[in-house]
C-alpha cells in the first residue's frame, strides 16, 4: 500500500523528529566525463597549485599566511572539492560501471 500512513505517523506513539546530521548521496558513473571536466576546470583555475605551493611551504594556514601565498578562501574551496573529485573518480576507476554511494555530515 502506498500513502496510507502519514509521515509523521511515529509522533502519535511519542516520537520526536531529529535534525539530519548528515546528507546521503549517490553518483552515477555515468558522470565520469563530466567529473574529469570539473577536475581539469579547477586544476586549471591556479587553486590547487596555490593552495598546494602553499602546503609544502608551511604545512598549515592562517589568514596571514594564505594571504601571503595568495591563497584566497574560494581557493581554499575549490582545493577541498578537487580532492573530494579526485576520490570520486578513484572510486570509478577502481569500480567501473558502479555509483558511487557516500554521506557527508551537514
């Protein structure tokens, strides 16, 4: 049966709805191509190498000494999700043919 019990059926028995902690997500791997785009876009966008540059100088950052390197807080994104697109597509490459299945706190 389908839409017989409403969502919210578990309060009537004392439950109470908690805030998600975390989001669950599914990548198909017929996003390969386009994840490979996205990596090259940022790869050739500087972040990563300044970023990167940055790192092996000083092992850590603060405002100081991002600005030093001019590593800016987009920078600083864009090398987070060029990680989380390399993993991705290792993921693919050591699974052809699956999705990618993975959750990430809020």
């Amino acid at each position: 049966m389908f839409a017989v019990q409403s969502s919210d059926a578990a309060e009537r028995f004392g439950a109470e709805e908690m805030e998600r902690s975390h989001v669950d997500y599914m990548i198909s791997y017929d996003s390969y191509q386009e994840i490979k785009k996205q990596l090259e876009d940022i790869k050739s966008s500087g972040a990563v190498d300044r970023v990167e540059r940055m790192f092996e100088k000083e092992g850590g950052y603060n405002n100081e000494i991002a600005d030093v390197y001019g590593v800016s807080g987009n920078d600083l994104s864009e090398y987070a999700d060029y990680n989380l697109g390399k993993k991705i597509l290792d993921y693919f490459d050591s699974n052809p043919g699956d999705d990618c299945y993975f959750e990430a706190e809020i």
